[in-house]
C-alpha cells in the first residue's frame, strides 16, 4: 500500500522582534503578566510591506532546498492560513507562481491554528490515494495584521511566521484524528471581512477587524480536547503515550501545552515548546516547534511524533507520524 512520508521542511520568520517591555509601552500589561499567563517572551512581526504568501515563500524555498527539488517537480501545493494575502486569488496560487511550480495545483485551508495538520492530513491521503507524488503542505499567517494592540488580552498572545513540509511516497503517515465543533464559532473569531459584515460597509466598526476572544472559553475547551484528539489518535495508530517519542503541540499558551503533556503522561523532555520566542504563530506553529525539536535532537529517524492542535471554529486536529528524515 502507498504510504507518505515527511522528506523535507523549512521554517520562516521575520526579523522584527516585538518583545513584552515593547508591549508594555502599547497597553497597559508588564512581562511578569505576560509570562505567567502565556510562557511568551517574543515574538516576530513582519515589515509593513511583507504578506503571508511571502513567508510562504521563504519557507517553501527552504523546504525544497533542503530536499533539492525542483519546484516544477511538485504536484501539489496547500497553503493553511487565516491571513491569505486577499479573499482571492488562494494565496496558493500567489505562492505557486512565485516559486515557478508550473506542475503544480492547489488551493489554501482555513482552520485556524489547526490548519497545518489538516494540510498534512489532506496531503498525506493525496499521495496514500496514488494520485500524488508530491505535496508541498505550507502553514503561514501574519497575525499582526489582525490584532488590536489596545487590546491587552489578545494583543500579547501572537506573532508572525511560516513553515513548509514536503510529503513525497515513503514510510511515514501513521493516523488521523479530525474534528470540528463549531457551536464554539462565538469564542475566537474575526466578525468582520466577510459577507456576513462587509468591510465595505459603512457602519462596520474597525475593531471588528481584529481578533475577538473569549479567554476562558478557549483555554477549557483547548485543555479538554487537546488530550481527547491526543489519545483518540494513539489508539486509531494501535499505539500508547509511551510509544509517543515527541509531542509537538500547537503553540498557544504554556499552560495549555504543559496541561497536555501532565495528562499523556509525557515529561518535559518529550514535548517541545517555543512559545517564548514566537507566540502563537496559528498555522506556523507546528513547523516552527518541529524544526526547532529537530535541531535540538529530540526528534531523530524512527521516532513516533504527535501532533496536536485546537483552534477558531473550533477546530480539533491529531496527526502521527514515523519521523524520516
């Protein structure tokens, strides 16, 4: 049976750091606050002319490099994003002509912070379905363009950044555990820009523009289902949380990811965390940590890697992979 594996990936972010004493001079916050509620130090904004498709790129050109691969030799590109460049054309479509990927098509995702594991979900079951050789799964958003910095609860929480894996045929993809509840639609959302409130309407208030939150709504339901979506996954693999080598959690809030972590049964040394340098990056969180994990040698060949996420919608997304690279 085709299967898929990871052969490649790249991370991106940009070099403006927005640090919490930057914060403090916005609203009315201090690092201590900042730090015993989210884990953050940093995190990095992109220049006023930088959009998502371009640290999509930046990602996608590094993945590909990594690998030495062509771009004219992908099948498919999938660009998970809040924050696409426009309503359209697909930020896919804007990144699949920068990278001259003439053999490619594509299309963006929309799931909020689990975004980037419903891309490698779709990816990996385009390749497992025969169809595919290979698809290039991108997670990119600009957050910053859509947080109110007078807003002290959502403002401190995000940053900017992008990462990219290649999925080719290969000994890898292991599960999959998807869900969406969207009666929590209420507790994160952006209610303006569509159709339902126009930005080309008159009396919509600006602010509508920016991320709404309903903290403690989020937080419970994120605590719950990000060990439901962990262990319900594990057992579709036939596994145990022992047999999980790394956890790579959404990077949303320490407490969340150490609450996790507590009820898998995983120590400290199992689960990556970077929050402290680049908040929440939506869907560049789960490339970001996996680089990170790679490069300080928790993550090697072999190793059996979770995923997990929850987001806006709200959206729940588990994914487990024998890592290959």
């Amino acid at each position: 049976m085709i299967n898929a594996k990871i052969s490649a990936f790249g991370c991106y972010v940009p070099p403006g750091v927005l640090t919490n004493q930057d914060l403090e001079k916005l609203v009315d916050t201090n690092d201590e606050w900042i730090l015993s509620r989210t884990g953050i130090h940093t995190r990095h904004i992109a220049a006023p002319d930088v959009a998502t498709s371009d640290l999509a790129f930046e990602a996608a050109r590094i993945c590909l490099a990594q690998r030495g691969m062509d771009a004219k030799d992908l099948d498919a590109i999938l660009v998970s994003t809040v924050t696409p460049d426009m309503f359209f054309p697909s930020t896919a479509c804007i990144v699949q002509n920068r990278l001259g990927a003439t053999g490619a098509w594509g299309f963006d995702i929309s799931a909020a912070c689990s975004s980037f594991v419903y891309g490698l979900t779709v990816g990996a079951n385009l390749i497992r379905g025969g169809t595919h050789k290979r698809v290039l799964v991108i997670g990119a958003d600009t957050m910053s363009r859509i947080i109110d910095y007078t807003d002290r609860a959502t403002c401190i929480l995000f940053g900017d950044g992008a990462g990219a894996f290649l999925l080719e045929e290969g000994d890898g993809y292991v599960a999959f555990h998807n869900e969406i509840d969207g009666s929590g639609g209420e507790a994160l959302k952006m209610p303006a820009g569509g159709s339902r409130m126009p930005s080309s309407h008159e009396t919509v208030d600006h602010r509508l523009h920016y991320v709404k939150q309903e903290g403690q709504a989020v937080f419970k339901y994120a605590v719950r289902k990000m060990e439901e979506a962990s262990l319900a996954v594990i057992r579709k693999a036939g596994l145990q949380p022992s047999d999980i080598k790394v956890l790579i959690p959404h990077q949303a809030n320490m407490r969340i990811i150490q609450a996790t972590a507590e009820r898998l049964g995983l120590g400290a040394d199992r689960v990556i965390i970077n929050i402290d340098k680049y908040g929440n990056t939506t869907a560049g969180t789960i490339p970001l940590a996996t680089r990170d994990a790679v490069e300080q040698g928790k993550l090697k060949q072999g190793d059996y890697v979770l995923f997990v996420t929850v987001g806006a919608g709200f959206t729940v997304g588990a994914n487990i992979w024998r890592w290959s690279i």
